[in-house]
C-alpha cells in the first residue's frame, strides 16, 4: 500500500520534526513547508494526502493558505488540519470559515494528532 503524504507546515523547527518522526513512525511520507508561499509551492507540485497547518506563519498566514487550497476545485478535497497555538473561539471561528476540517492547539498530544490525521484520511 502507498504511503500516504502529509505536508507539515510550521515555522517551528522542533515541532516540525516532532510531527515528523511521529508520521513516519506511523507509515505516513512527511513533506515540510516552513511558510505558507512554500506551503501552496508544495501542495500544488505534491498533492498531499493531508495538510497541517500552523496559523501564525511567514509569508501567508494559516487561514490564507488553507483559504486559497479550498478554493482551488484540484485541491479543496485535501483535508486541512489546522494545528496551532491560537486556541481562541474566533480562531477555531475563522478557522472553520476558510474551511479547515480539523483544529488542534498547541501543546498537544500525538495520539490526538494521530487519530485526527486517520480520521480525516477515512473520510477523504
């Protein structure tokens, strides 16, 4: 079976390779974007199975990339998730709004990462 492939995207080294090794423990293939310019490069060359993504980042921020991916009729099915440390109503709020699929704050536990990144990969 293919592995299936996730864009990171986080400005944030260590939890970039956090996620990382938590993913290919996991049998996933991780990409990694560092800003959200390198996180539309990325999902338009690679078509990642899954996206997760940071709000406060260079570039475009969070809620503009995902905005943009879910607008674009090739790539609106790739299931979003949004993992950050803005934990306001208002955030989830907006997040939803530009259509992420999924929200986590920041610290957060891997299961829960995991078990969101399969449950949004099933429903794909």
């Amino acid at each position: 079976m293919e592995k299936k492939r996730i864009l990171i995207v986080d400005d944030e080294p260590d939890l970039v390779e956090f996620v990382k090794i938590r993913l290919e423990a996991n049998n996933y293939e991780p990409l990694i974007a560092l800003d959200g310019a390198q996180a539309l490069e990325a999902v338009n060359k690679e078509k990642p199975d899954l996206i997760i993504l940071d709000i406060l980042l260079p570039e475009l921020n969070g809620f503009e990339v995902c905005e943009k991916v879910k607008k674009d009729p090739q790539l609106a099915k790739i299931p979003v998730l949004m993992l950050t440390a803005k934990a306001q109503e208002n955030d989830i709020i907006l997040a939803k709004k530009v259509g992420a699929d999924a929200y986590i704050s920041k610290p957060f536990e891997a299961s829960l990462l995991l078990f969101h990144i399969s449950e949004l990969l099933e429903k794909k």
